[in-house]
C-alpha cells in the first residue's frame, strides 16, 4: 500500500494509553534509507511535553496510521533541556 507523506501532516497523535500527544506538522525523511525516519509532532500536550514544545519521534514508534496516529511507546513525560547559545559556551582566553 502506497500512502502519500502529505497525508500523515495534521493527524492527531495518541500514545497507546488513548492521550492526546499532539499532531503531526511534518515528515522527515531518512534520505539514505528513502523511508520515514520520524514524525515531528506540533501543538502538542503540555502535560506530557514541557511548555508544549514541537517533538520528533522515531517512525518505529509509530504502531497504527489512520484517522489518527497511535504510538506503540512514547515517555511519560518530555523535559525540555535548554542549551546555552554558542557565544556562552565559549570560554575565555
């Protein structure tokens, strides 16, 4: 079966307890493979993923595509971890 990438784009997606995680915004592709590497996932869950961030998951997360896009796996929680700008990093000489 041949399914068509733009299709997956503003599903909503569920871990496999039935939450809300959020909807697709994107597909990325693993270009060496030609397959879907992971699924960036936007407007997602503030209770599952700090201030609602966008997150990628890998594609083998991914368990069933239909009217909606079910995660076989999928944390119980995402922390956000910012990093410093690369400016700050440098260190003084």
């Amino acid at each position: 079966m041949v399914t068509e990438l733009t299709q997956f784009v503003g599903r909503p997606v569920y871990n496999a307890k039935g939450t809300f995680v959020g909807s697709v915004g994107n597909v990325i592709i693993d270009l060496p493979t030609r397959r879907v590497g992971s699924l960036l996932i936007t407007r997602t869950n503030p209770a599952l993923i700090d201030a609602g961030r966008d997150v990628a998951v890998p594609y083998r997360w991914v368990s069933a595509v239909g009217d909606i896009v079910l995660l076989s796996t999928f944390p119980e929680h995402v922390t956000v971890v910012e990093e410093a700008p690369a400016e700050e990093k440098k260190v003084a000489a």
